[in-house]
C-alpha cells in the first residue's frame, strides 16, 4: 500500500498537469480516465444511451469527495463550490466557482443565469449536500437544486473498495485521496435513469421527495428524513463523547465499578469538568433534594447519568437531604423513607415499615418487593 501511495503520487501530478492542459473533450476524458485506471480509479457505467443529451441539471446520491470527478470523467458537467473559499484548492478539484456568497436564493438565481446558455455545460448537484457511504440510505433531499430547471435526470452512484470502507465519516478530502492511493483498486459504478419532469404545479420540495425515492429504490436504500444539519450536529455529538472501552462479553456495570473514585475537584482538565457539570445538572433536576457535590462525587466514578440516579434511589450513595442538617454519620435512608421526610406521600401510603433492601435480594419475591417500594416512591414523587 505504502509503495502504490507513492508511485501515485507522482502519477496523479500528471494527471491533474494533462487534465488542465487538454481542453474538454472526448479525447479528454478518455485519456484522463485511462491514467485513473492507473490511480486505481476504475469508473463504470450502465446503459450510457439513457444519458440524455438535452438535459441541463443532473441529480446524484454523494458519496465521495470526488464523485464530481468521476462523472465527469463520464460527461462533460459542472458542479459549482458551496462550501470553502474559491481559490486554486476549489478550482484544482474540479469544482465551479460563481462568486456567490450569499444566500441560496441568490444561488439559484445564478445557476438559472448559467442553465440558460445552452453552451455550458449541463450542471451535477448533490441534493445531499453530505457525503455518506450509501449503504444504509438517502440523506433527504433539499429543494434549491430542484428549483433551477422543470426537467433533471436522476444518476445512481455506488462504490465499492476492497479492505477499507468508503466515505468515513468526519473526514478530510485529502485523507479519501490518500486512501484512494493506499489501496489497489476503488470502483465506481453509475447508472443512469430515465429523466424525471415537475408535475403540474408540483412544489419543489414534492419533487425533491419524488426523486430522493426514486433514487433510493434504484439504490436498494432507505430514503430518510435526515438531513445535512442533522448529520453534522450527529458528528457533534460523537466528537464530544468519549466511548467507553466495552471489552466482548463485559458488562458496562462491571466497567464502571472497577473505575476509580475520584472527586470532582481532582478530575483534572477544564472540558472533563464542565462535562460532570452538565451531568451533575441533569441529575440535580430528577433529584433535587440531594446536594449536587454528592452527585459530582459519584458521577466522577460512573461518568453516566442514569447510573449515578440509580445508586442516589437504591441508597447505594449516602447523603443528607439539602433540607437537613446532618447529625450523625449514619447511613442514607431508603428512598421510601426520604420520601416520607419530604411530605411526598401525603395521599399515597407507601409502606416505609419495609425499606427497600440495601443488597441484591436472593429470592425473586423479595426483589419484586423491594422493586415495586421504589416504583411507587418515585410515583409519588412525581406527582409530588
């Protein structure tokens, strides 16, 4: 992999040196994607005669950076630049610069002006607007690109790569280069179907959707409600958890009792705190009579939300009620017991003469007792 990353490497210089000098043309692209095939870029498609000649704004499924490329390895077609700033990276990747920065009004407003001169080229737009794999689904479409013109032409794309999956999620375009170049060979395979015409007045969103199906089941996917934002605030979130290492055949319970106890004012960086801070928080909320450094002590062990409320209800982590002053050391009563402290069970009777058991009861009896004591204590809280 090591020895086709740097042999491409240099030959992928002379391929972007022939595309740039070459005009647009057949001899072009035949030339360009013969040296591909060198790049372990091989391109296939299916039934070029449905591509129809007349049509000015393609629609494809994205799945990787470089799906512009390889179509257009295929056609002569544009695809103008909607993220980054214009400049040499934009135009040496293939993309078309307007000079638009404002909003997508404006935008399609400018591809109108463009699909109006019959000799540009046809337009290539990915109503995605995100790369996925393409395995599981269609991120759902949106609407602008289905503004331009009455007429588009659906284009399926699929890519296959032996050893290494296609498209990870969260990274680069150089990286996707790079992993191109490691492994032997990327296929891509593209399909064209027949053109799909707007309806009678049909809005564009109903024939976003109409195509997004269309395209889904040509793809053998699932056409989703997902969308771009909902993508990238998904990666958000993912960059901001920290997995736990779950070993095959451990529980997670197990994992987070054999971590160390650590307080909170020793968790060490800024962000780890601020994390135990907005656990604490959410804790606090669902049990607000327990005071929220006990909760930033066991959440510094468990790091989890849900497991820090059970051991507060099941007494596994003493504490004094905020409401009390603490006397003694003594243990924290059971949750039925804090519950009558509080004056929550004023019309509910809950039977606080059996508290519930500190320790995994033996007898399945006693373990349905013992959990139907809590189920009820936390009804009256609530309705409390």
């Amino acid at each position: 992999g090591l020895c086709l990353l740097v042999l491409r490497l240099f030959i992928g210089v002379h391929v972007f040196l022939v595309s740039c000098a070459l005009p647009d043309s057949v001899l072009r692209r035949f030339i360009v994607r013969v040296m591909c095939s060198v790049l372990g870029l091989f391109v296939r498609q299916s039934d070029p005669r449905l591509r129809d000649g007349n049509i000015r704004v393609y629609i494809a499924n994205h799945v990787t950076q470089f799906d512009h490329n390889v179509i257009n390895l295929l056609t002569s077609c544009n695809t103008p630049a909607l993220n980054g700033a214009p400049g040499f990276i934009c135009w040496s990747r293939g993309f078309m610069e307007l000079g638009v920065a404002g909003s997508r009004a404006e935008l399609v407003e400018s591809l109108k002006v463009y699909s109006s001169h019959r000799a540009n080229p046809p337009l290539l737009l990915f109503p995605e607007e995100a790369a996925t794999n393409g395995r599981a689904g269609l991120l759902r479409f949106s609407s602008w690109p289905f503004s331009i013109l009455d007429v588009v032409q659906p284009v399926a794309l699929q890519v296959q790569r032996p050893l290494i999956t296609v498209s990870v999620a969260d990274s680069s375009w150089i990286s996707e280069l790079l992993w191109t170049f490691f492994i032997p060979f990327t296929v891509y395979q593209v399909r064209w179907m027949p053109s799909v015409p707007r309806r009678a007045e049909e809005p564009s969103e109903d024939f976003a959707l109409r195509v997004q199906e269309l395209l889904a089941m040509e793809l053998g996917v699932v056409s989703t409600r997902l969308t771009a934002a909902d993508r990238r605030e998904h990666m958000k979130r993912l960059r901001h958890t920290s997995p736990l290492p779950f070993a095959p055949g451990t529980c997670p319970a197990q994992l987070l009792a054999a971590r160390p106890r650590v307080p909170s004012s020793l968790a060490g960086a800024a962000p780890e705190q601020a994390r135990i801070t907005a656990m604490a928080q959410r804790v606090k909320e669902v049990l607000p009579h327990v005071p929220l450094e006990v909760i930033r002590i066991d959440l510094a062990q468990t790091s989890c939300v849900d497991t820090t409320i059970a051991n507060l209800l099941e007494g596994r982590v003493p504490f004094f009620p905020e409401s009390e002053e603490p006397g003694t050391d003594l243990p924290a009563p059971s949750t039925s017991q804090a519950a009558a402290a509080f004056g929550i069970q004023d019309s509910v009777a809950v039977p606080s003469s059996k508290p519930a058991t500190k320790q995994f009861a033996k007898s399945p009896m006693e373990r349905h007792t013992s959990l139907q004591e809590r189920k009820r204590a936390l009804y009256d809280y609530a309705r409390r």
